[in-house]
C-alpha cells in the first residue's frame, strides 16, 4: 500500500494589525486627506492614539465645511452642532488655520471667534449664508473685530450668495490689505452699480470677479428648510 499522504498544510494566520499603534505623524498625514466633519464625529473618536493625532495642529491648517449638503436642511441643533465643531478646529490648528469655507451654518459670532484666532488666514470662501433665521454674517459687529484686528494675511475671500450691503463689504476689504483674489457672486444686497465703486476703490485687488444683480435666486435655499 502506498504510504499515507500527509495531511494538507494549514495556511498560517497573518498577525491582526492593531492600527493604533501607527505613529503619530503618520495618522496625522492621513486625517490631513479626511474632512474636518470626518474627524470631529469618527476618526478622532476611535481610540486614545487616534485623538491625539486628530489634536495636531498640522491637521487643521485647511478646514473645508463649505461643500453642498454638510446641513440638508435648516436645523437649530445641527447648525449649531457645525459650529461648534468649526470652533474645535480653530481651537486644534493653535493659530495655523491658512483655508477656511463654511457654508450656510456660519453666523458672525462664529466668523469673530474664526478672526480672533487665525492670524495666518490666507483663503476664506462662505456660501450661502443668508439672513433667514436672525442672524447676518457680516455684522457691525463683525467689521468692528476685523477693524481691530485686520487680515493681514488674507489672499483669497470668496463670497457666494451671501446677504451683504456694499457699505459692509469696502468696511472688510479695508482691512485685508494683501487681497490678490476676490470672487463675489450672487450676493443679496449687492448690484452692478457697485461693481466700479469697488474696481476703483481696490484697484489694487489683482483678480477681481464679480456676478451681482441685485435678487438672486438658487437651490442653496434647500440649506434652509422651512
């Protein structure tokens, strides 16, 4: 009789990489690439490691909460749920914040607390935020902060249907002395009669694009709700 075949090998079982031992910076490069809301409500809360790499500064540099659908529609909670966390990654960027775009959950006390605390601003785009529910982004309040405390870094401001008079928009931009780039469309409160007073005033804005007619209409108003 031929002699017994010998019993098939058992295939041998990879280790279970335990992924809280990556190193820090390297989880930090990786929450880099994830969105601020990705981080602020999953990846930071997954185990003690990966919190202390969703708390470097480096991770925060660029929070982008701009991007359609962050709120489905007007809700109190959720608005100020996306507040608050907009506020724990000014607070975790430790005065690094360079990009900022917030969309229709901004209100002028959030954008004070953004200007107190982020010398080095460089872009800051809003979309869609309009007076519905009591509150304007551009406040008197708000131009008497960036008075105080002028944006000198800024490059970059982006306004996309945003409720704002031209008196309020020359009070800011008097105050962002290194503009190269300014892109308003659609804002309420604004028409083509202010666009040469503007060109004129801030010759000195190198691209400046402007698409204001006085009543806009568009689906950011589902931001909203009822």
């Amino acid at each position: 009789m031929d002699a017994a075949a010998p019993p098939p090998s058992v295939p041998e079982e990879l280790p279970v990489r335990d992924w809280s031992l990556l190193p820090l910076d390297v989880l930090a490069s990786v929450f880099v690439r994830l969105s601020a809301v990705d981080v602020l409500r999953g990846a930071g809360l997954v185990c003690r490691s990966w919190l202390q790499a969703a708390k470097v500064p480096d991770v925060w540099r660029v929070v982008d909460m701009g991007y359609p659908n962050i709120m489905f529609k007007y809700d109190k909670k959720e608005r100020a749920d996306l507040c608050a966390m907009a506020k724990a990654a000014v607070d975790r960027s430790d005065g690094q914040l360079r990009e900022f775009a917030g969309r229709s959950f901004v209100t002028d006390e959030l954008m004070q607390y953004i200007v107190e605390r982020s010398p080095s601003l460089t872009t800051l785009r809003l979309v869609c935020c309009w007076k519905v529910h009591c509150w304007k982004v551009f406040s008197a309040r708000l131009a008497g902060v960036i008075t105080e405390l002028p944006l000198n870094k800024l490059q970059s401001l982006e306004l996309d249907y945003i409720d704002l008079l031209v008196g309020e928009l020359i009070a800011i931009l008097e105050n962002c002395p290194n503009l190269d780039v300014l892109t308003v469309r659609d804002c309420s409160g604004l028409d083509e009669e202010d666009e040469p007073v503007l060109r004129e005033k801030f010759a000195r804005i190198k691209n400046l694009i402007y698409d204001c007619v006085g009543e806009c209409f568009d689906d950011c108003w589902y931001d909203y709700g009822d």
